[in-house]
C-alpha cells in the first residue's frame, strides 16, 4: 500500500532536523574504530504471510526451526570476527507464541554458541492490552526462559532475570497514536520485570512510531509510566553509570542518497530481501556514529530481520548473506575496522563498560554485568524471579 505523501512529510520532518544537527556535532574517529554488531532477529516461527494474528501449523514451525538450527551455522562458521565469534542472531522470541519444545530447541542452537534468547511481544491488535495482561505475559515468559531453558542473564550475576526486549509492532509505549499496543506504562512494567534494553527502534519505514530523537544509545528522559518516554532522552556518556534502564539502544536511521542522487532513499538497519546488506549498507551505518559520547572509536551497529519469514531466506542465510560477510572480514583491515559479532547482552555490556570508562578492546567487556549463569547457578537462582527494578 502507498504511503500517501502528507504521512511520509510529516515522518521525515519529526527526525530530520536531528539528523542535521548529529551530522555538525558528530565528529568520526580518525583512526581505526571498533565495530560492535548486533543482529535482532524478530524470530517467529509461526509467521503468517499477510495475517500477524494467523500462526502456522505446530509442524511447520517445526521444519522452520529444525531447518534453521541446522543451516545457519554452515553459513556464518567460516568468517570470523576479530575474537574469532561467529556473526550470531539474537532472537527475539514471541511471548505471546510460545511453545516449549521450539524455544527449547532453539535454546540448545543458542548454549552451542550461535546466539542468545531474548523477549519480543505483540500486542493490542485485537484491541488495546491491559497493563495486568502485559505485566503477566512478560513475566512468565521471563521465568520460562529462565528456569526451563537456562537463558537470559543476571545483573551482576545475582539477583532475578533480565532481558532485552522488542516490541513486535514497534508501538513501544504505545507510542503509535494508540494503536497495536494500549499500554501507556509499559516502559514501567518492562523496568519492573527486569528489561536492560529496548532494541525496538528505528521502526519501519513511514511508522508513526518513530521518534524525533534518533541514532542514539540513552535513558528515557520522561517518566516511564507516561505514554512514550523515550520520546525524549539522556545520551549515555563516558564517565557517567546510567541509572534508568531499560536503556534505548537504536539502530541506524539517516538519508541514503548512495543508489539513486536525484531520488531521497532511507536506512532503517532493516535485512530485507530487496535490500541486503552490503558494503554500501555498511558505509552508511558507520556514518550513523551511534557510539557511548566520549568514545567514538567505539560504533555500535544494531540492524533487525524477520528471518521465519520464508520472504527473507536469502538475506539471512543465503548468497547474500555470505557475500556481505565474506567482503566484511576480508577487508576490515583495510577499512580500519575491528569487528566484534555480539548479542544484546554482549553488546549492552560493553555500552555499560565504555560508560564507566573501560578501555582497550571491547570484546572483553562482553560479560561485563549481564552475565549468564552455569546450570547449577541457575538453581542458586530459580527462587530470585521478583519483580525489581533494575538499578545500575
């Protein structure tokens, strides 16, 4: 459906002027930087072409999954980054679909070192959800990832679990007029049951999601039981601990004038079959500078797929997918680039280490704080699944 030209000024003009300004302030590095990635998967096996409220049969989510864990490694194994990882996903589950032989499956791919677990909701499609339902929902999925999977980390290594979380209408806060979500407070309910991070945005394109501050790694400004509070926010800096989480962690949002000069394109960090990603792609994301201010050797890169959709195959598994990772490795040397290949938990980890001042190489800052435990420290753990709020 086209998106009619009023929606798509007035989408354009919320960030734009942002941009404008990160484009004067921002100053790259001049030497060598580090490149630290993250893949957020939206990962649904019950994915439905053209129905979000459809889920496919229990066997085929099941092909799906068994087909994936199977397949993914053959096509990642044999380009490393600087640490010698693999380029992982970090798939973000969906509460609401949950089944446990698939997530259990999953989570065996994840304990064999191709990524970690996260939480993913939907919600408010029907009609708007209740702050009960969504607080419910959230929570029990938190403790089975937990308890029955051995996932998720643990501040410090004590405490109750933590996550990280996207919102699988990209309504964060119901911050879409209303629409696909109908919590005000979720922001609150997310830092009650242990969200680190939101890695929701930048959303689709033309969304009216999308807030006016892009490009940016912050605390939420606003009061979290307000509708939207990371509509406005307090960029993280060298030096200073944040002490509201969950943090907003976004991923690249800017022009792209690099296919088409006469004609106005945008990066949204989304892996699309019609748009793969690619050295070109890359150039743009680094251009984005999303970095802890202080430390901008130090890019932090989180792109977003939808790899169940049987649409996108290619992008996350296929040639393209080789070709970007093969022409990455080889020629990081030659870009100046260090890559580091983490998950949300790594990646927040070293956002909260350059915070505090850390220096040298990121990569050995990827268990930090958030730290997983050892099966028999998860039993140590099963009783500590209280609702907290959590502090840095």
């Amino acid at each position: 459906m086209a998106v009619p030209f009023r929606q798509k000024l007035a989408y354009l003009s919320r960030w734009l002027p942002g941009y404008a300004w990160q484009k004067l302030t921002r100053k790259p590095s001049s030497g060598s930087v580090h490149l630290i990635f993250v893949l957020a998967d939206h990962f649904e096996p019950g994915f439905v072409r053209g129905d979000g409220n459809a889920r496919a049969p229990y066997q085929e989510q099941q092909r799906r999954m068994e087909q994936w864990c199977r397949e993914y490694p053959k096509v990642v194994d044999q380009w490393r980054d600087h640490d010698g990882r693999p380029f992982v996903h970090t798939y973000f589950y969906p509460a609401e679909q949950y089944q446990k032989g698939l997530v259990q499956q999953l989570a065996e791919h994840c304990h064999a070192g191709w990524g970690e677990i996260e939480i993913h909701l939907h919600h408010g499609t029907r009609g708007p959800d209740s702050e009960e339902n969504t607080r419910q929902v959230l929570t029990r999925f938190r403790d089975a990832l937990a308890c029955d999977h051995g996932c998720l980390s643990y501040l410090d290594g004590a405490g109750s679990p933590r996550y990280a979380f996207v919102h699988g209408n990209f309504a964060l806060a119901n911050s879409a007029a209303g629409r696909a979500c109908g919590v005000d407070a979720e922001m609150k309910i997310l830092a009650e049951t242990g969200c680190y991070a939101d890695m929701t945005l930048p959303t689709g394109i033309f969304h009216r999601a999308q807030t006016a501050k892009i490009n940016s790694l912050y605390e939420c400004a606003l009061p979290l039981e307000q509708r939207a509070p990371h509509r406005k926010g307090h960029d993280l800096r060298l030096g200073q601990r944040p002490q509201l989480f969950p943090l907003i962690v976004q991923g690249p949002l800017l022009p792209d004038v690099s296919l088409h000069p006469r004609q106005l394109g945008l990066e949204n960090a989304a892996l699309t079959g019609p748009n793969p990603a690619s050295l070109r792609r890359l150039r743009l994301w680094k251009q984005a500078a999303i970095c802890v201010q202080g430390r901008p050797d130090w890019l932090f890169i989180k792109l977003h797929c939808h790899s169940m959709d049987p649409r996108q195959e290619a992008v996350v598994r296929g040639e393209p997918a080789r070709q970007f990772l093969r022409q990455m490795v080889e020629g990081a040397s030659e870009r100046k680039e260090i890559l580091h290949f983490a998950s949300a938990r790594e990646m927040v980890n070293i956002i909260l280490a350059a915070c505090d001042g850390r220096e040298g190489d990121p990569g050995q800052y990827r268990d930090y704080r958030l730290k997983k435990l050892s099966p028999h420290q998860m039993g140590l753990q099963q009783s500590g699944t209280s609702q907290v709020i959590l502090k840095g």
